[in-house]
C-alpha cells in the first residue's frame, strides 16, 4: 500500500516555489481580474463540511481579492453535479469548486460513468484543509459502544443495519464500505445530500452507524444524543476521550478526506498563481487557522501550486485500491 504522510506532515509540508518574470501581458491580465464577484460552488449540502470551510474562508478571500465572494451550494452525486458545474464553466476566473477528494480523486474510480475528466478538465488551485473523521453510532434502541460491539452486531445481524453518508462516493461512505470489508459484514448505505442530514438520520435512529467530522458529531455526543466510537487517522483534539481505529482494533481502517479550490481547465496561470497566492494568505491568518482546528480541520499550509499537484498525484495512486478492495461502486 502506498504510504501516506502523517497528519503533521501534510499540514506543514514544504516545498519550494518557483516564481517567474510576470510579462506585460500577464501583469495587467494580474491587474484587471477579478473585475465581479467570484463563484465558488460547494458541491455538499449547507452546514456540511466543505460548506463550513468555505464559508471560514470566503470573507477573507474576498478581502484580499478586493471582490465580492459568492457561496453557491450544488449538490448531487456525492459533490459530481457541483464538480461537473465548474468543469464545464468558462475559464474566465470566476468559478470555482470547493471540492474533497471524493469528487477530484476517488469519483474516477467510483463512478462507472463521470460526466467529467479530474485530471483534465480542472485545474488544482490551493488545499485549504485536512479531514480526519470519526464514526458514531445512534442511541436510538441501539446499545453499541464500541467498534468491537458495532463489528458484532453487524454480524449477528447480516444486512439489517443501515450506516449514513454525506453522498454516494464520499470518504464518509467509502470509509463504511471499507468497514464492512474490512470485518466481512454487510449492512445498508444510505447517501444523504449533506453531513447534517446524515446525523439527522443517526439522531433519530434511522440509520445506525455513520463517518463524519468530529466537529459534527461532538456537540451531539456530549448531549448525550449519539456516541462516538472511533477516531482516525489517529485521536482527535475535538474528541480526546475517543480511541483511534488501531486502538479500537481496526488498524486498516483509515477514514479521512481533504478538500481543495479547483478551476475549470485552461484557466490563465496568471488567476491560477493569484488566487492560490489568495487561499496561501488566508490559511496562513491566525485567526482563520484557529477557527478551523476548533472545526476539527486543520488548514493545510505550506502547499506551493507545485506540491499540490504533487500531492493530488500521488493520491490517484493511493485510493484507486482502496475503492476497488472496498467494493463500493455508483453509477
């Protein structure tokens, strides 16, 4: 299996960065963009992950691109349709995909048909944060509390349990999938549009299992409303009572996403240097950084435009497997 960076790593990983001679033309292409407000569509649900994260950062990106932001939720096909939508903009500077690895990197796996290209048809602008996730479980007439117990009841009740998703294709739902395979059990995915529909369905029993964010599923647990039984890639500042999945017993279990600022292709280099240098500034503010390690989500900084598309190939090597070992399929 292909080794993955620790979590400290790919959030201070360096690399150089290279910068040229801007030529008459690029400086006053640099000098007039943006002129309008800028769209960046989020491909989940509100309230979702990739929607809180983009609405952290859309203010000051606005700031500093002295423009307006526009947060515009797309959502379907587990963050394709939203994808899809950016693919296919102009390549004009104003459009924009807040976008997880579910739908640049692992979708070209999933999906037997993908209306879009990841790797041709978007153009890799800026990381903005790493997601480690946790799994909970509903305690609705369900008495689980640990991973072991979870693992039991599945297979003491081959098929008649149920485990929410944020979409079809999600880290959330590979990472069930990846469970089921893991322990040899079956149970029911249930895709949702977004994660606050996904706990919705845990809070009321629903569904009986779930991978989302700490951040989500905290508040619920600590009101005594669901029970968390498992962190991963490792523990979790947010929930420090809550074992990893190699302490819980599940090493192979790595559960975890990352969302990124990607373009449609053939975007001038030009907005493509000046908006990354805009998600580079914004990661780095105190304050900005501060708000999202209490959601849970650690900004991913140090990324020259070179080392993230570094880091997007090597997770095209690293998930295909993954997908393919999980069984999880979409159409």
């Amino acid at each position: 299996m292909h080794d993955r960076p620790s979590l400290h790593a790919r959030r201070h990983l360096m690399a150089a960065t290279s910068a040229g001679l801007a030529t008459p033309m690029v400086a006053h292409s640099q000098g007039s963009w943006p002129s309008r407000p800028i769209r960046f569509v989020v491909p989940l649900g509100a309230g979702g992950a990739t929607d809180i994260v983009m609405r952290i950062l859309a203010p000051k990106i606005g700031q500093i691109l002295s423009t307006s932001i526009v947060v515009e939720n797309r959502v379907g096909g587990g963050g394709v349709v939203g994808t899809d939508n950016v693919a296919k903009s102009p390549p004009d500077g104003y459009s924009f995909v807040h976008a997880a690895v579910s739908s640049v990197v692992i979708a070209q796996t999933l999906f037997t048909r993908l209306p879009y290209d990841p790797e041709k048809d978007l153009t890799p602008i800026s990381p903005t944060v790493f997601v480690p996730l946790s799994l909970a479980v509903t305690m609705q007439n369900f008495n689980v509390t640990s991973l072991q117990g979870l693992i039991a009841e599945l297979r003491a009740r081959p098929g008649a349990l149920s485990f929410a998703s944020n979409g079809t294709g999600a880290t959330s739902h590979l990472a069930g999938a990846n469970l089921l395979r893991l322990t040899n059990t079956r149970a029911e995915h249930v895709p949702y549009r977004s994660g606050a529909e996904a706990v919705t369905a845990l809070l009321t029993g629903d569904v009986q299992f779930a991978f989302d964010i700490p951040a989500i599923h905290g508040p619920y647990a600590r009101d005594g409303r669901l029970r968390i039984i498992m962190a991963s890639p490792e523990r979790q500042p947010l929930i420090p009572d809550v074992p990893s999945n190699t302490e819980a017993g599940l090493p192979e279990l790595k559960a975890y996403s990352w969302f990124g600022i990607f373009g449609p292709a053939s975007l001038p280099p030009e907005i493509t240097e000046k908006m990354h240098a805009a998600f580079s500034e914004a990661l780095s503010e105190t304050a900005i950084n501060a708000r999202l390690e209490q959601s849970g989500m650690p900004a991913m900084t140090g990324y020259s435009l070179a080392r993230f598309n570094a880091f997007i190939a090597e997770e095209r090597i690293f998930w295909p497997p993954i997908v393919r070992a999980s069984g999880a399929t979409a159409q």
